[in-house]
C-alpha cells in the first residue's frame, strides 16, 4: 500500500513540531514536507502532498486553506479563531473543489472527544451531573473551555430528554462551595501543581454513580487524533467540524 | 395521561420488594398486582396488568411468562438461567401474540450497561484497555461476571477494528501480578470490606488516558433500569435481550 | 481472657442500634445493658457495666455521663453538643474519679480522622492543596463540617511550617468555579444522588500528586471505631477528645 | 541569610541535570559546581561546596563520598547499589568526620514516601488491604519494586497489630485474577500507554474505605525531595537511610 504523502505546516511550533515526529513515526503516512514561517506553499505543489496538518495562526490559517483547496489537498486544521464568515469563505472555496476535504478540529484529543461524547449520552439517565476540571496553576481561565463545553452539551441533552432539574437541598453554602453554574450544571475547577489537563464528568442516580475521566498528561495526546484526521480526511470531502465525526461510536 | 398498570411477580424477595416501592412511587405507574409464591397468575387478569415485572426464579419463569404473552401483557424479565431452548421457545410464544413486547436484561443497572457500551466504542482508540472491578470479600467468583462480559466485548470491538495486540514489556512477574487474561486484557479482581460492586475500564493511548468507572453502592441501582424497562418495553413487540436496547445512545 | 462489659445509653437511635449489634458482635465484649430513653441508669450498676457507649442527646448526655463516672464506668461519647463549659464541668467530674476514662469524638470514622491527620502531616510538603468533599443531594450545609474542619488542619499546617501561598494564576472565572475558601483552601463541595459521604484531600507538587480519599457508604462505618474506642478508653483515665488521639500512628 | 552552597555530581544524566536546574532555581541554595565525568573532585572543594548531591552509579559512589566525607561536605546519594558493606565502609569514613551528614534515599518522591508512610499506618486499622501499581507498557517487572516494598511494610504493620488474615471469599478464580500475593497483601500490576509510574493503596472496613494514591507525572518529582534532603542534611550528622527520616509526620 501506497503511504500518504502529509505536509506540516507550522512545524516549528510545538504541536507542530510534535505533529512532524508523529508523521515521520507513523507507518502508513510519509512526511513530504514541514514548512514554517515565510517557507512557500509552492513547496507543498513540488512535493505532492496529499494531506495538510496545518498547525499555523488565524492570521495565516485562510489564506494556507485556499492554496490547499485550490490545489485539490485535504487538510486537518487544528489552528483556532473560526467564525461563521470564515467558515461561509472556506465552504465557498470547497464548493469548488468537490473532492477535497477539510477537517477542523477544536479539540484533537481523542479522550476529551469521547468524554463528552459519553456524558451527553448518560446524562439524561441520572438526576445528578457534575464536572470537575483539573488543570496546573498556570492556567488564566476556570473553568476550562472544554469543561464549559461539556457541560453546555450535558445541559442540551438533558433538556431534550426533558430531564428535571437536579436535586440539590443546600440550604447554607460558603460562596462558591457548589462551583460555577453553567446552564444548570455545576463545574468544579482545581488548580494543581503537577497536573497538565484533566476532567471528571460525575452522573449519579439511584444507588449508583459512574463517572468519566479524561487524563492528558502530555502534549502528544493530540497526535493520534490528528494521523486519525489525515487517515480519514482523504475519504470525507467538504467540510467536518470536530473530531467526534470521524470517530465510529456506532 | 393514563398510567402504566404494573404487576411484580416474586414481591417478596429482595430485588422484587424494592422492586414494588420502585412502581408504587413511579409517577407515570400505578401498581395492580405484587404476587409472591403460591398466588394466582389470574389476579394479573383481574387487574388489568399491562406490564409484568418478572423477578422469580428460573423455575418459575418460563411459566409465568407463557401466561403473560397469551393475555398480551408486556414483560420485563430479571430472572436468570436463559438457554438458547428457552428462548426459541420464548420467540414461538411471541410469534402467536405479535404486538406484546418481552425485555430480558442479565443487568438492570443502567450504569454498568452504558459502561460496556462505552467501553467497547472507546477501545479500538487506544493502545491499552485493562479492566478493574471491586467487589467485597464475599463475593465467591473472580473476576465478576460483569468484568469477564465487559472485557469479552472489548477484546471483540478491538478485533473488529484490528487493533494490534497491547503493548506489554513484562519480563519478571510474580504470577498473578498481571491480573488474569480475557480475551487478551488484563482483567484485575479486588475484593475490600466496605465495598459493594464497583468497575473501571482505563484505557490509555500516547499522552493520555480515558477511564470509565461505574459503582453501584447499593441493591436499589437496578430500579432505574427496571422502570426504564417498564416503560420502553410496550411500544417494543418481540424479543428484548440487553437493556442496552432500550437506551437512545444516538 | 475476660470479656468486656458494655453497656450502650441511646440504644434505640439508628446509631444506638447498629452499636447495640456492633458490641454483640464483638468477640472481645459482652453486651450487658441497651437502655433506651425512660430507662433506669441504676440498671448500669446491676449489671457491672464497665463501658458506657452514650449515643443519646445533648439533653441528656450531662446527666448520663456524671452518673457513670461517679460509678467509676468509663464512657464513649457520641453525642454532640459539647461547649468550653460542659468540658470544664466534666472534668471537675473526672477530678473526683482519677482512674475513669472518658473518650468524646466528633467523628468515630476511622477514615475520616486518618484522612484528616494525613492531611496535616502531608500539606507542607506540597505547593497546592485542595478539598473536594462529595455527599447525597439531600445535605442542607455546603461544604461539610468534616471538610470545612480538614481545610483549617491543613491551613494550620502550612502556616506553621511556613508555606507560601499556593500557586494560582486564575485571571478570569466564572463565579463559584474555583470553589470555596476556607483559609486559603479551595474546598468544592458535589451533590450527588446515590453517594452516602465522601472526601477527597489533593496535593501536587513538582511532577507529582498525593491524593488521599475516603468514601463512607455506609452508616456503619462508625462502629470500628466506637469499638476501638471502648477497648482504649480503659486505660486512658480523665478526658480524651478526638479519636485520632487513640490510632497509633507512629 | 546566606545561601547553601550546592554542586551536583553526575550533572550531565538525566536526573542529575534535573538536578542542577533545581538547585538553581531554589532560592536558599546556589550551585558552586556541576561535575560529570572525568572531572576533578578538588573542584569541589575550590568552590567551597558545603552539600553534595550525588547522582553518579554505583562505580563512583563509593569513591565520591569517600572524598566528600574526608572534606566535610554533607552528601545527598541517589545513587543505587547499597550493600551491607558498604554502608559500613560508609559509617567507618563518617566516623572520622563526625559532624558530616549523608542521607541516601532508594526514592526521593516525597508522595512514594508518604504513600508508604500512610498505608503502614493505617493498615491495622482495615480489614483489607490491596494494592495496585500503575506504569507506562515498557515496564520491565511487575509489580514495581515501590509497590512490593508498600505491600511489605503494610503486612509487616499488620502482623505486628495482630491483624486477622484478610477476608476473601473466592471459591473460583481465572488465574492472576486476585493479583500477585506479597506477603498476603494482593498486589495488581497495570501497564498503560500514557501513564507514567502511579500507585494505589486501597484499604476497606465496615461500611467505609481509605485510598491514598500517588501519581507521579514527571521525572521532576524527585526535584523537591532533593531539595528538601539539602537543607535538612547540614543538620543530621551521620548517615540518615530513607528520606521519610527526614520528614515532620508529627
């Protein structure tokens, strides 16, 4: 079998230069080029690359898709600020390229995807949920971005299943002792020395509880979901928002 | 809106008896029969039983279940001890009464049904899945039940997707270090005063891991799933086998 | 060896009786007297009580106990409700009966103290610290006492050793996310339906974590260490408060 | 207050020049001298070294702190290989410099050594103990050395208590199922990708459960147990074996 032939762009980073290890070591997949600031995009025509993991700016992130796009190359994107007008752009740029696809992905972690995958599907079956995010000190923001968005995706199901509100009888609490209430459910944030990125989805209901635990304790957790988008891209033209797309959880 | 008539055959045992306070305070039922052993499947006629909760023995079971079907009563079956015979004989009964629907479940508890699921949909993802259960001392089998089912199901998953074997440089063990072998995972048995019945699946890739811990602290978890089951199975005709069936894991 | 004769005050109360079945049990102890509310205390004499478990109520513990030291009984004490004057008052009781032992505890789970103590002794070693105590849905008080208590322990303890305040570098959050302070520790306090009581003590430093945790699942779980308790008070004339001054944990 | 004055030997391995970052960045300490092989010892002394931090192999060790102790210089050893001989060739070099101190510690984890602390202490107090150890897939033994040397000392405990054996009523186990036996503590070993060296104690009594677990995420976590033998061994003339000598568990 034939290897695919993947380009890195923004290989100097340190997603991207992690991204440039990970295609080299994967068996399936040879690397054809790694490019960095002001290298040309021409390389990547030279080179005959079929997938693009572009790991660059918002500022440089367009302007690399349409050359991609153009030029009939797929692309895994993990580059971040995506709004309605830049996605309504990239769609019209695909349109003309039926055959090529295009993976964005706010969050490669295979672990974090499934986490809130699992906690929107059981959440309608327990009267309780609870997240718990765990992070290191250096972190600026509580709660996370993912555990918000699980929590939000949590609420949504729950409120499509037409779930009651959670029982909860405090009656005397220290401001802040039930965490941060978003859309209905509570989220716990914990600061931590020695710890990199970590959440805990808590369900309980009736004499038992189960819960979900996602652990990232380095950065390279997001390269196998990134070589999962380059093995699937190739075969989803258009456009795919999110990761959980490509996962079968049939 | 009307509510559900559900009678519990064998009341008086300890699942059945909690299975009768379970109905009586379910908003949507109304309990019309508690039979134990020795009372009359009749009454189940005279009171309009719609659903029957079947939690006898399996002596009993095949019997009761005859009864049901020919009247149209729906039923939701605990009792253990299913054969491949009974069954065929179960589907000849249905055959003649097509719109009365039977959900046999060997686990009520909705936490550890969504564990396996879970479980099996995440392991073709990872490199390593080991399974834990926990139970107290008294317990006579190692590992449970449960644990041997769950691990069979992921070692079946990960065949499916043809996952390479797990990764494992043990070269000095003391036996039994490694827990015992299902189907290629670990499988690890401990058994604590203090504990009821407890499970975790951990499953691990590059940088991260994902762990999916289910306890049931106590007999009662299994009502939730039981009225789940109540009130999925008379808009089910035919054969139910696995609560899994039941739940919208969309 | 002889066995010891015990006598449990409040014998009645859900506490009381699984006491009353803890001392039968109890292969070194002779339960002698279960007295509930009306009985005569005199019964004690009668019965060459040795031991007094009182489980009873701030109204009636003065009473009880003055009664059973003048007798030369030892007592365990349950009951709560004890102020700076009902201690003083009980130990000019005590003055007048030298070789009486009395053991009060606030908390009889061995589990409980041990993850306090434990606590203690861990937190100066560690850059962060935080509480999570999880409970049932039906708890009125946010966080609990026992971890409001394990927060001040250990902000005892790292003030006397001299630690720096615990890193944190949270810039924005939503309201209530990183928990209570409870001097200087985050405590986060999760209800959930289907957890008794439980708690979780984490401490990270450099590259690593120590978490220490106790689940509670059940109201037994005071009986090993009322036991423990009467064996002990024996030999330890006048007042002992806290259990934690019974383990041996040198 | 002026700082110690520090130098590392064995400066270029990996820990070692963990080390050397470590000494640096500790505000109480200043590196005089960072050596590796082939360099001269008589630095050592030209740099007014007060402690030594000995990280070199089991080929070196011996000579190094033959030196040092000859100087005066206070020695903190991670260096392996100890045997009864030399540890008395040790204390005969020690005995000729009375007021020098050497600690050599087989872990300086501080959490290994609290993990091994606390479970030896509460251990007699649980009807049962377990232990799981949780390491990266390349592991080469099982369970880890920490985990059978944790399993040794809790059943050390718990035989000098008079602890009954564990209860533990399997009749039918698949091999390996109830883990390793150590000294009749059962031991589970998990090999995981993503993980790197982690450890469990789970302890279970009537209706309650202890579990004190260390995680360990980085090779930096024996930074703060260095740092803490620096400063803590100016103060201990002789040789002090095991760090846990030097912690305040008071």
């Amino acid at each position: 079998m034939s290897k695919l032939r993947v380009a890195v762009l923004g290989a100097k980073g340190r997603i991207g230069s992690e991204a440039v290890r990970a295609v080299e070591a994967a068996e399936d997949m040879e690397l054809v080029a790694a490019l960095g600031r002001g290298d040309k995009l021409e390389t990547l025509v030279d080179s005959g690359t079929e997938v693009v993991v572009e790991l660059t700016t918002p500022a440089s992130v367009m302007g690399n898709l349409d050359f991609c796009v153009r030029h009939g190359m797929h692309a895994v994107v993990g580059t971040t600020g995506w709004t309605d007008e830049r996605l309504a752009q990239l769609n019209t740029s695909l349109a003309a390229s039926p055959e090529t696809g295009v993976l964005i992905a706010p969050n490669f972690s295979i672990g974090a995807v499934l986490t809130m995958k699992f906690a929107q599907q059981a959440a309608r079956y327990y009267e309780s949920v609870e997240v718990v995010e765990l992070h290191h000190p250096n972190k600026a923001d509580a709660p996370s971005g993912t555990a918000t968005r699980t929590a939000q995706l949590i609420a949504a199901a729950r409120a499509e299943a037409g779930c009651a509100p959670q029982p909860d009888a405090t009656v005397t609490a220290l401001e802040g002792a039930r965490g941060a209430d978003v859309d209905g459910i509570p989220v716990h944030a914990i600061r931590l020395r020695g710890l990199l990125a970590h959440q805990e989805v808590l369900l309980g209901g009736e004499g038992e509880t189960l819960t979900i635990r996602h652990d990232s304790l380095h950065h390279s957790s997001f390269m196998p979901g990134i070589l999962l988008g380059v093995r699937r891209v190739v075969s989803a033209p258009g456009l795919t928002f999110g990761l959980e797309n490509f996962l079968d959880l049939g």
